[in-house]
C-alpha cells in the first residue's frame, strides 16, 4: 500500500512539475492571446507592432528593419496559411514555454520573446521568388568558379575572414573563404565541397562542417542564443583539438 502511495505520488510531483514548465502565466497569455486576435483581424498595422527588429529573412532576403518595411513587406512574411494557422491556435497545444528561449508555435514556425514575434521560420511564394530574383543578381558580383549553385546560404565576415556557404542541390554544400583584404569577386582562398548541415534542438541554431583531410571547418550558425551571442561563429579542428574559433562580426547580404 505504501509502495502504490509513493508512486502515486511520485507520478503527481513529476506531472506537476512539468505541467508547470509548459503552463503560461497571466501575462504570457494574455501576449499570445493579443497576437492571435491581430492575426484574426488581420491588421498589418498592429501586427508590425508586435515584432522585434530587425527581424532577419532567409538569405539572401535582406532583414525588416522597421515597423513601416514589414507593412510594405507583409505579403513577404505571411501567407494567407501562417495568417490562418496563427489565427485559429490554440494556445494549450500549439503554442510552448520553451524557458529561455521564448514561446514556440508549431515547432518552431515562430519564436516569442517578451511578447514579441522574434523569428519566423515560414517560406511564402513571394518571399521564394524575391530570393531568386536576388541570386541571379548576386551570381554576377561573385568570382566566376562560384556563380554555379542553387541557393546561398550565408555570408559571413569574422575577425579574419569573409565567408560563404552555398547549397549546391540535393543537401550538398560548398564552404568558400577569403582573407579580409579580398572581396567576393576575388578567387577565393579555400573551397571545400561536400558540407552537411546539422541542426542543434527545435530553436533553429544549426551549423554547417566541411572535412579538409585531418581539418573539419565548422560553422554554428546561432538563432536562439543570449544577448552576447553573435549570430555565428567559424572553428577549425585538427582531429578533435580546436586551432580556431572566430566569431561573426557581419552578416553579410
């Protein structure tokens, strides 16, 4: 009897405590609630009011730095589907306390942070056919051993190199880097080819490796991270000893 008494009670003790790291308090709620009710009226105007800027677009989809830019934007950010899928939520099972983090909705499509809309992980067909137009364009200002690829991926300046991951098709990636005194348009330094790409939890933070012979080229790619986090960084190991970790100072459009 004593034995079927402890388990219960162990069984509460653990289901309250995680009831208690995914419950929202009154505030959060009421965010979320305020969020979902501007998405129903669609209202671009209140809902430019509930992002945080600059709020940072799939490459090489220049950032929404401002209230103004996401109402002439809108169309960019959210279809007719995310509108309706934020409209009709509800709040106990689509939308998670994930801490630190912020507020999760649907696996990550969008990130809360104190009540603001951080990050959108959402692709619409107008926001697909500005980046195509975009990489045509950029295909021209890079060195011509470079113009052959599917889409970009970053462009990164560090404390001692620029940067440039490419996705080639079919998952294959190709890291590129120059020293500073080198742009773009330049040959670049060192290429190397069959990248994978991991991803690190649900936050969207990923990063990128590239084997070079005894050398593996790292790069995190960091969404989620503290207010002192860059938004990446660049290391290099021999084997499993770290040669270099190099944060970013730029992203680069």
């Amino acid at each position: 009897m004593k034995t079927i008494f402890k388990t219960t009670l162990l069984c509460a003790i653990v289901f309250l405590s995680v009831t208690h790291v995914f419950a929202f308090d009154v505030k959060q709620n009421e965010q979320i609630i305020k969020i979902i009710n501007a998405f129903k009226a669609q209202d671009k105007v209140l809902i430019s009011t509930l992002i945080t800027y600059p709020l940072n677009r799939q490459t090489p989809a220049p950032a929404i730095n401002n209230q103004q830019e996401l109402v002439n934007r809108f169309d960019e950010v959210f279809d007719q589907n995310l509108i309706n899928l934020i409209a009709n939520s509800d709040i106990d099972n689509d939308w998670k306390a994930k801490g630190w983090r912020g507020i999760m909705f649907l696996n990550g499509k969008l990130w809360l942070d104190g009540g603001k809309i951080r990050s959108i992980n959402h692709q619409t067909v107008n926001q697909a056919n500005l980046k195509q137009t975009i990489v045509e364009q950029q295909k021209l200002t890079l060195h011509e051993s470079l113009r052959n690829y599917k889409q970009p991926i970053l462009q990164w300046e560090t404390t001692k190199f620029r940067v440039r991951i490419d996705d080639l098709g079919q998952q294959k990636f190709r890291y590129a880097s120059w020293s500073l005194d080198k742009s773009f348009s330049d040959k670049p330094d060192l290429v190397l080819l069959n990248g994978k790409q991991d991803f690190d939890g649900s936050g969207g933070n990923h990063y990128y490796t590239f084997i070079n012979g005894k050398y593996t080229y790292r790069c995190d790619v960091i969404v989620i991270g503290t207010s002192k986090s860059p938004a990446g960084r660049l290391s290099v190991l021999k084997d499993q000893l770290v040669l270099l970790t190099d944060d970013v100072v730029e992203v680069l459009k």
